[in-house]
C-alpha cells in the first residue's frame, strides 16, 4: 500500500518517540533530560546494565551506542512487536487518533500536487517581499520601520512582504510566469469571482504579509495585517489548503522549536509581531497559534517542543478570556511534568508594548512571575466574588470539583485537589497571630527578601559567598596583610560580581605597589561598593573587624576562610568527578578520594590556624598567657616594698 509522504508526516509530528519508547524501557533520570527530550536507557535491543540508548524526542530518532540500533518511532514498533512497516505505522496512527487512508492510487499524483503548490507559494513569497520595496509598499515600510521598530535584519529574517492594493496583482503576476489558474487558487492566493465570467481575485490585498513556514521551512500560508483601519478584518489569513491546516500550525515552528532546544523558553504569544518582537529581544523560542484560540493538536505540538510552555497573552479582557479557553482546553490533556504556566501582561498591553516600554527585562520579570495553571484556575473561579454564605462556598467548591474532574491521570487529579484544598483553607480560614494588645491579626506573608535571602538559600554557594566577604573586608581594613595572601586571592574565584570586582582592584592596586585599603579601593569602584560589601550582616561579629589593631587575628581569619573555601570547592569537585566516575565500576582509588577531599573539607571546616599564645596553668587549673604573666612578674620586680625611713 502506497502512503502520501504528507501522512507519515503528520504520524511523526503527533508520535512522541519517548513516549513509544518509554513503554519498553525504564528511563535513567539521572542521565536524562526530559525538558529536553534528551532521555537514556538501558537498550532494549541487547542485554546490558548501563544506559547507552538515547533517544533524541525533539528529532524523533534513537541510538544505541552499544549495539548501534538506530531508527524512529515506526522502525522501533517494527523491531520491539515483531511487524511489517504497515503494521506498525497502523499501530502508531491507531494511537496518535489518525484514519489511516484507504488504497490510493493516485497517492503519487497528490504528493507532486503538495510540491507543486509549495513551489508556488514560494514564488508569491518572493513577489510581496518584492512588492515591500516599491512606492506602493511606502506607508507599509514606515509602518514597519517606524511604529513597530523592525529594522532591516528583522524583516529579512522574517521575511517580511506587501500585498499592493488592487484586486489581481498577485494573480497578474503568478499568470505571466505561467502558474496555472488552479494551482493559484488551491493554494490560497486567489479566490474565485462570484460574478459571471468575472476573473479571479488575489486573496491578500492592501496588507503586510507574513509568511507561514511549517517545521521543515516549506511557506504553506501567509498571514496579513490590513493596512486600511476601515477593513473589516484587522488580520487575514490563508484558507486551509492541501498544504495549510490552520488548527496545527504554530507561526515560527521551526525557529523556536531549535531556541527552545538550546534553553531558551517555550513563549507562546498571541500573534505574528509580537513573536518577531520577542524573537528579535533574544526570547528565539517564541510562536503564536493562527486564531483567537489555542487548539488540541497546537496544544500537543507545543508540548513537543518542551514540558511547560509560557501562555503570554494579552493583558486585557479577551486575553484572560483566552487563557482561561487554554485553561479548559489543557485539563484533560495534562500528563506527569507536562503543564502549562501563565504571564499575563498589564492592562491594555501585548509582549511588544512590554519590549518597547520597557525593554527585555521587563519581558523577563513578568516571565519569572509566571503563574501555574492551578493558581490561574483558582484565580478564575474566585476573583471579584464574594464567599459570606454556605451557598456561596458550596457553588465554589463544585465549580471547582467540576474542573478537577476533567483530569484523566489520577496522580495530577489528586495533587490539584490538594492545592486547592490548601488556597480554600487560606481563603475561608486565614492564620492569626496574638498580639499585646489583645487581639487577634493575620500572620503576615513571607517576603520576597526573606525568601532569597542567603541563610534561607543555604548551601555551600552561599557559605562560599560568606566567606569572600569577610576575606575582602579583613584585608582592606588590614591593607598590609594583602600583600602575604596575594597568589591566594588571585586563585580565588568570586561567585559574586560585586566581589570579584574588589577583587581585582585589589589585585590591580598590589601589582602596582599601593596597599589596598579604603581610599584606594574606593578611588576606582567607589564608597557604594565598600559600603555594600561592610553592610553585609554577618561582619559585624567577625573578630577580625571588631579588634582593627589584631594583625594575627587578621591573619588567622584570612587563612581559615581561603582554606574552607579551597576544601570546599575541592570536595564538590570531586564529588562531581566521581559521579562522572560511577558510570563504570567503583574502585577503592574513587573512594579514597573522597575520604581524602572529605577529610580535608572538615580539618577546614574546624579551623586551621594555630593559636600561638603560650599558657601556664594556674593553682587553680585557669589558663594564664605566658607572655601577660612574665610581663606582670616584670611589673612586679619593679616595685620596691623596703618602708621609707623618717
């Protein structure tokens, strides 16, 4: 049976290989990166112990680096259920929902007819891009160069065009290079007169074009902002074609499918400019559905892409309500680490308002606040309502328990039950504190600083963070010790920029003889940045800074705190070397490294300056320094006890 290249396409893009795969297999998460679709396993195909098969989801292939089986979704059914390629592609289109097509044989025939239609769209591609550049285009070019603030690189990328006024430009156009009237109008761009014998008409008319590229780059569509604010459709786009199926197609697929496997997160905003405004911010993993509305199919090529897309919509009435369709949409579909999350834009602004106002940072914190969906659904249901009767409480509660129940796995049912247990809680009974006074108040709510603040962070990064400062602070205020621990903090890498730029001016200030301390430090960075670094809390109650005169004291504090951060950073990095390590077979070389490189983390953990004082022990049993006691016997010596004579 002869199958159109178009269907196993389509049975490809829908086809999640790990999910295929994992059926078979049980993945090794600490080698795998699901964000990425990057995700190892013991093979399938031989006995082994080590995971050496790889399976690339955003490419949709797999290899084995021991027995070197490679392939894709149908060639892994074929050699793991023992069937024909026909067998396996039915099996596989059976669960992506796909109608496997009946006997064409005229399946070629349609297959060069998509080609041909490809061909064409990308003829028209290079006439309205042509068409951007002529006097007609002047009022789009401004449009483009001044309002929205695209320069020349952007509109190339993007490949920005115009359609002129007029009603068979296009089709003029497309005639004389000999395209023929069908092809024309099955592929969208003209659209055929109602009027008896009238001839046929270009779809796109007065507007800028945007080009719609499927995830191989072939232009199946073309979008278009009218440049008339009189016309009846602000935006228009290609009808659905052979080639065009407006419900699975996201604008800037390709692109952004790459940016997002690089890192860069998954944004999908609500349409073209502001994906070409993102994209040109540096945000590359940007795309946008081509409606109101995200679809099922959109919904599933976005999870493709990556784990937890960012819904970015518009921050007025029809964005919320847009979200809260994804929202509805989403629910049934969820799966384990497979969810959405949401950056509702201000008031009256779209992600290019936000970039122009306020540059991509501003883009970037309302990222970071994006909110889970969870919080978005509780938000829907309770914002601007009033809960002060057991009617009011019970219609919530089954509103909710109604959305809950849209949830197919039962692990992510329970867990949203859980969460919104825990907000009703905090909604109908708020927690109280006593107070001197008598009365009753609501326990205030963790700040954002406390949150961040580095005895909540903990870890060894922000010991390691510590301990620079009280290095940094120690020599400046003691600017003659600099000089003795200078290879030291050359070594010495900063994990903070504050600190490592007073760091290198110390360095730069010892290169050229002059003792780092305040004034100079302060000549070149500033008193700011002295003043940051001696406002840090825990330097108050070093012993170094509170006794400025104690030059051992100094000296010991600064050795202690380079030798714990030298032990510290040695034993993570062996920790992290023997991790790589563990891969094969454990010897006792790899754990008498680590008992070495613990060992040394606790020696300087517990101190490593000697105190030098001398001590005798007193009658009763007080310890006395030597050196105060033989200059109080001095003292002594010098006193003359023999009475004065009259």
């Amino acid at each position: 049976m002869s199958l159109p290249p178009g269907f196993l396409d389509e049975l490809r893009t829908r086809t999640s290989l790990s999910q295929v795969v994992g059926r078979k297999v049980m993945w090794d998460m600490r080698k795998s990166n699901q964000g990425k679709g990057d995700m190892w396993a013991p093979c399938p195909f031989h006995q082994e112990k080590t995971a050496s098969f790889h399976v690339d989801d955003r490419k949709g292939y797999y290899y084995c680096f021991g027995c070197h089986a490679k392939g894709d979704a149908i060639s892994f059914v074929r050699e793991t259920e023992n069937v024909d390629f026909m067998e396996a592609v039915e099996i596989l289109a059976r669960e992506a929902g796909m109608q496997l097509p009946a006997h064409d044989p005229q399946a070629r025939q349609k297959a060069d007819r998509r080609s041909e239609l490809a061909d064409v769209m990308e003829q028209a591609v290079q006439f309205f891009r042509l068409q951007l550049r002529t006097a007609a285009g002047t009022m789009a070019r401004e449009y483009i160069d001044q309002k929205r603030g695209l320069g020349a690189e952007a509109q190339e990328r993007f490949e920005i065009g115009f359609a002129p006024d007029g009603w068979q430009n296009l089709w003029d156009h497309l005639r004389a290079k000999g395209i023929a009237e069908d092809l024309i109008i099955e592929a969208g761009l003209a659209k055929p007169s109602t009027r008896q014998g009238g001839k046929p008409y270009d779809t796109f008319r007065n507007r800028i074009i945007f080009p719609i590229r499927d995830p191989r780059g072939r232009c199946i569509a073309f979008g278009g902002r009218a440049m008339d604010p009189n016309d009846n459709a602000k935006y228009l786009n290609s009808p659905e074609t052979l080639l065009f199926d407006k419900s699975r197609t996201l604008y800037n697929h390709g692109p952004a499918r790459e940016a997002a496997g690089k890192g860069q997160p998954l944004i999908v905003a609500e349409g073209y400019m502001d994906v070409i405004a993102l994209s040109e911010a540096g945000f590359g993993a940007a795309v946008a559905p081509l409606g109101t509305a995200v679809t099922e199919a959109q919904l599933q090529l976005l999870w493709r892409i990556a784990d937890e897309p960012l819904i970015a919509l518009d921050g007025d009435t029809a964005g919320l309500r847009a979200a809260h369709r994804v929202i509805d949409l989403a629910l049934p579909l969820l799966e384990a680490g497979k969810s959405l999350r949401f950056a509702l834009m201000p008031q009256g602004k779209d992600p290019d308002d936000v970039l122009r106002q306020g540059g991509p940072g501003a883009v970037q914190s309302l990222l970071d606040q994006a909110m889970p969906m969870v919080q978005l659904l509780w938000q829907r249901e309770t914002e601007g309502r009033v809960f002060d009767s057991p009617e009011r409480k019970a219609a919530l509660d089954k509103a909710l328990r109604e959305k809950i129940k849209l949830i197919r796995d039962p692990s992510i049912r329970q867990h949203y039950g859980a969460a919104i247990k825990d907000m009703r809680w905090k909604l109908f009974n708020p927690r109280r504190q006593w107070t001197p006074k008598a009365r009753w108040s609501a326990l205030p709510e963790v700040q954002t600083a406390t949150k961040s603040s580095l005895i909540v962070a903990a870890g060894d990064a922000a010991q390691d963070h510590l301990r620079e400062a009280v290095i940094l602070a120690v020599l400046i205020s003691h600017p003659d010790l600099a000089q003795e621990f200078e290879g030291q903090i050359e070594a010495m890498h900063c994990l903070d920029p504050d600190h490592d730029a007073l760091r290198n001016r110390m360095l730069r200030l010892l290169a050229e003889e002059i003792s780092p301390g305040p004034e100079p430090m302060a000549a070149a960075l500033g008193e700011a940045a002295l003043e940051k670094l001696f406002a840090q809390p825990h330097l108050r109650i070093v012993p170094a800074l509170r006794r400025p005169g104690d030059i051992e004291l100094a000296r010991m504090t600064v050795a202690e705190e380079l030798a714990k951060i030298d032990a510290n950073r040695g034993l993570q990095a062996e920790i992290a070397e023997a991790a790589e390590d563990l891969s094969g077979p454990a010897d006792e070389a790899l754990t008498w490294r680590l008992g070495q490189a613990a060992e040394a983390h606790n020696r300087a953990a517990h101190g490593t300056g000697e105190d030098k004082a001398e001590f005798d022990l007193g009658d009763n049993g007080a310890r006395i320094d030597r050196r105060e006691k033989d200059a109080f016997d001095a003292l002594l010596d010098k006193i003359n006890y023999a009475k004065r004579q009259r």
